[in-house]
C-alpha cells in the first residue's frame, strides 16, 4: 500500500492524536493515504468514530504491545 504522509502521535493523548490527524488531512489531497501511529489505547475508538463522522476511510488499523498503526485515505 502507497502511504503519502506519516504522523507520528505517540505519546499523546485524546484528543490530540484526533486534532493532529484533522491537520495533516487537511493539507493532503483528496484520496492520498495517511498513516498514523499511535500509543493512546482510546485512539482505537476515537479513529473509527472519526472516520465515520469525517467520511475518510478507514483502510488498516493494527495493534502490537505498544502502538497503534491506522490508515487512513482522505475522501
């Protein structure tokens, strides 16, 4: 999968990782691909809830120990 841009979120918490998605969305173009990592454990949730209210599509999420790895492609 072709990822545009990464943001690196880890070690923030609700909302932040949220606000700093929205920001680099945002500066991307329409059906550009954005990879997040994440540490927060409620950032499972607030990424679905957010794709959902947003439109942007969700395409991966995964988990290991330590972080969470979204996917998402702007609409």
């Amino acid at each position: 999968m072709h990822i545009d841009k990464e943001l690196d979120v880890r070690g923030l918490v609700c909302p932040l990782p949220i606000l700093r998605t929205k920001r680099a969305l945002a500066e991307m173009a329409r059906g550009q691909v954005l990879k997040i990592v994440a540490t927060d454990p409620g950032a499972v949730i607030d990424f679905k809830v957010f794709a959902e209210q947003t439109g942007n599509e969700l395409l991966t999420m995964s988990e290991t120990s330590e972080e969470f790895v979204f996917v998402l492609k702007k609409r």
